[in-house]
C-alpha cells in the first residue's frame, strides 16, 4: 500500500466569523476521527501555526492509502466540508503531500527527470 498525502490549510479568520470558525474546526476534526475510526484514512495532524506575516494560519495532514487519500477530494462531504472552511477563512487551498517512503519516490523521479535534461 503506497502511502499519500494531503494538506488542508487556512489562513486567517474573516472577521465576525471567530465562533463560527472554531465550530467548524471542531466539525472538521470530528469528520478526521470519524475517516481514521472507518480506516478510510491512517492517520491526521491539525497544526496551528503562530503569527509569522504569511496567509497560512494552520493546517491537517492526512496520510493513508494513496489512491484513497486522493479520492477524499472529489466526495461530497470532503468538499462540503472545505466550504464550509472557506466560508470562515482565507487562503484556504487542499494540496497533494509527500511524506516517508513517497518524499523518497519523489526524489526517485526527481532524479530521473534531471538526468531527462541533462541528455537533452
């Protein structure tokens, strides 16, 4: 089973939106537990960063089964749930990750294509 990655972010809270916000954080991390609990997902991490002047407030990293951490994106209640984050914060963006063995497929292919030029 080929380990993936994803990486849900946020920015900054809209303004008058604070309670709403930790509802729906709440909401998000109830939905995680509830993935890992059905084993669609190995594990998540929520990670909220301290103020540093970029538009990234915190994120989770889910990690599972690669074709099954790549489907969470396009089903119903995965994307219900980051309109519901984008409703409450900015900057909110979903991305692919790389972790363990998968960074070392990464730099595999990262090898590869750098030889690719090289030749060229």
């Amino acid at each position: 089973m080929a380990k993936g990655s994803l990486l849900v972010g946020w920015g900054e809270i809209i303004p008058g939106r604070e309670k709403t916000a930790k509802a729906t954080l709440n909401n998000a991390m109830q939905y995680c537990v509830r993935l890992q609990l059905e084993g669609k997902i190995e594990s998540f991490e929520v990670v909220l960063l301290e103020p540093h002047g970029s538009d990234l407030s915190g994120f989770v990293l889910i990690t599972g089964d690669k074709e099954t951490v790549a489907k969470l994106r396009v089903e119903d209640e995965f994307v219900s749930m980051m309109v519901a984050v984008q409703l409450v914060h900015r900057n909110v963006k979903v991305v692919g990750a790389y972790t363990g063995g998968a960074l070392h497929a990464l730099f595999g292919m990262w090898d590869e294509q750098e030889e690719k030029l090289l030749l060229g």
